[in-house]
C-alpha cells in the first residue's frame, strides 16, 4: 500500500463528498468492538455511548477540519470490560468517574499550557516509534481478526488494497456491502429483525447523578490514572505528529488536543458515555480510506447522533453487520497507513536505535515505551549508551 499524500489534495473547508464518507468508517475497526464490549459487558446504555462519541466527533471536524479521529481509550476500555467480566468491582458508574477524572486531568493539562511543556521533553525519535509501533499493532490486532475466516478476509484485503486510490468506487463503500452481505448469508434472520427496526426517540439525561463516591475512587484509581501514560503518547503527541505531518496547512498543538480531549471526556461522563481520546491509528485510518477533510468525522458523528436519538436500542443488531474480517481488513489497513508514515527515521544511529526499540514497545504497552523510549534517548545523548 503506498502512503497517500493527503496535504497535496486536501482544502482548507469541510468536505462532504464520497471520499469522505468513505473515510469517515476508517476508524470502525477499534470503534465497534469497544462499543459492543462496554454495552455488553457493562451494560453501559448506548444512547449515551453513541451520543457523547457522535457529539465529539462533530465538533473536532469543525474545529480542527482533518479527519481528526475520536476514539474509545483503549486501556480503559480493556480494563473496564475485562474486570466486569470476572469482579464486580468495575460498573457503569466507575466507567462515569473514569471519564470525569480523565476530562478533568486533560483538561487541566492543556489550558494550563502544561501538556505542550511535557509533550516538548520528549524527542521526536520517541514520538516516530510511538507512531510505527501503533502501527505496527493495529495490523497485528487486524490479522487476528481476519485469521478467523483468511479466505474470505484474504481476498477482501487484496481487493481493497488495489482500490484504496479509486475515487470513482470507494473501496470502503465495497468492503461495508460485502460485509454486510456476509453477515446475512451466515444469519439471514438478520434482514427480518432490519425490517423490523422503529424509531424510538430518546432525550440525554444526565449520568453523573447514578455515580456514587465509592465508583468515583474505584474508576479513577483502577482506570483513569493508568491511562494517562498512553494517552499522552499516543493521543497528545503521536496524533500531533501525525496530524502536522498530513495536514501542515492545518496544524494542532498538543495544548490544543489536551483541552479538546479534556473537554470531550466531561462531555461523555455527563450523558453516560466512556472515556475517549484521539488516537494517531484512528486518523490512519481514515486517511486511508479516502477522508481529507473535518467532513469525515462530521458525517459518521451525525450518524451516531441519529443512531442515539432515535435507534439506540437497536444499536448491537446495527453492528452485527460488520463482521470481524471486515473490521480486521480496516485496522490492518489504518496500521500500515500509520507505519508507512512513520519511516523518516533518523540517520543517527543512537537515534534509530531508540525509534526502534520504542516501537517495539510500543506494540506491546505504550505507556511503557513512552518512558522508556524518552531514558533511551537521554541516555544516548548524554553518551551513557553507545552504539
């Protein structure tokens, strides 16, 4: 897959065309399976999942104008709903004081001015091998999803590689039908229960009166706190880089991602939401798939929003016709986008030595190859290290 060129083509406004609607799925691939974990599992309402995740996504396409991703905080989310399912220590409320905290910390951070003050500590070797090993673990979390059907997922991905440059047919528009075809051949009740589908209006209440003191401690303790490291890598600085990068006509400041993503987080924790941030991988992917504008996540917001205000209920049958090789084939895709992007690695062999090791990290633990990474880099610049 050739990396694209997105600042070459990109306008300075919104655009609404099919390129960007397209685009704007190219995050379903860590979408879905989080959203799907938090209603299952948690049981978290998803008319106030849907709706704080439609709501953001809106507003950061008319506020910043590229396909700036919105996405679910992935080590809250694997804690959140790995815990629920073996203690009942984690609940619905405990997600609430997650995001309340976390809105609250970024938030602090970024019209403090001291996330950019952090965010300029760290190297840009550090930052490049945050970005390549993102990269290089959304194609490996994307192969584990095709692997459960490689000859249906195998075709698809060659298929949709030899048209990710065709404007006239979308090839997120064919890999959307071809999966949805999928999933009604393995379940043809799934057309019935479509047809079957009302609108049922709804109206946001506000979630944080459910919360109690005791879920408060228990969300900020056992998930917020542990995902600052991680998001300060990847949602602060990685999507910085990423964004400045594709979009230099455009460019962001990690002030300015911090507050936004503060902002967006008490948004979510007050109509029942999860906590949310955004991840380089999730404008990889809509980079990928054809986005080159805020149009993108503006149209698959509006999308949520409606699916909130109106379908909610119907919600997990709506997801169902994504199957997991056709998710895989998107996050396989958003990976390799991401890790093209990230190969200007430096010529200083302390330096490529430390975007290297940090990448590898990085597909295992961000967080931890954000630290390690940075005492790597000082350690080879103050000639401790030698290679």
């Amino acid at each position: 897959m050739s990396p694209l060129s997105p600042s070459s083509v990109a306008s300075t406004r919104n655009r609404f065309d099919r390129t960007e609607i397209a685009g704007a799925f190219g995050d379903f691939g860590t979408l879905i399976p989080f959203v799907v974990a938090y209603i299952g599992v948690l049981g978290l309402d998803p008319f106030g999942v849907l709706l704080s995740f439609g709501l953001s996504m809106i507003a950061v396409g008319l506020v910043y104008r590229t396909p700036f991703p919105v996405q679910p905080m992935k080590a809250i989310g694997a804690a959140a709903t790995t815990q629920a399912a073996q203690t009942a220590t984690i609940t619905a409320g405990a997600v609430y004081g997650a995001g309340l905290v976390t809105g609250a910390i970024w938030l602090l951070l970024g019209v403090t001015g001291a996330a950019k003050k952090v965010a300029d500590l760290v190297s840009r070797p550090v930052a490049v091998g945050i970005v390549l090993g993102l990269g290089f673990s959304f194609m490996i979390e994307g192969a584990k999803l095709m692997a459960t059907d490689w000859w249906l997922s195998a075709p698809a991905l060659l298929v949709t590689l030899a048209l990710l440059t065709n404007r006239t047919v979308p090839a997120m528009f064919l890999l959307l039908a071809a999966g949805a075809g999928l999933a009604v051949l393995r379940d043809p009740t799934l057309l019935t229960a479509l047809a079957d589908i009302r609108p049922e209006p709804r109206w946001p209440g506000f979630a944080l009166g459910t919360m109690s003191w005791h879920e408060l401690v228990i969300g900020t303790l056992f998930l917020a706190l542990p995902q600052v490291p991680l998001t300060l890598g990847n949602a602060i600085i990685a999507i910085t880089e990423e964004n400045n990068r594709l979009f230099p006509d455009r460019p962001v400041s990690e002030r300015k991602v911090a507050t936004s993503t503060g902002l967006m987080n008490l948004l979510s924790a007050a109509l029942g939401g999860v906590p949310m941030c955004h991840g380089a991988g999730g404008m990889a992917g809509h980079v990928a798939f054809g986005a080159r504008t805020g149009g993108a996540p503006i149209l698959l917001g509006g999308l949520l929003v409606a699916l909130a205000l109106f379908f909610s209920s119907s919600v997990g049958l709506v997801f169902r016709m994504v199957p997991p090789e056709v998710l895989g084939v998107i996050l396989f895709l958003a990976g390799g986008q991401l890790a093209l992007g990230s190969c200007d690695i430096s010529k200083d062999k302390g330096e490529r030595f430390t975007t290297v090791a940090t990448a590898g990290l990085a597909i295992w633990n961000v967080g931890l190859a954000f630290v390690l990474g940075l005492a790597m880099y000082h350690a080879f610049k103050r000639r401790w290290i030698r290679v």
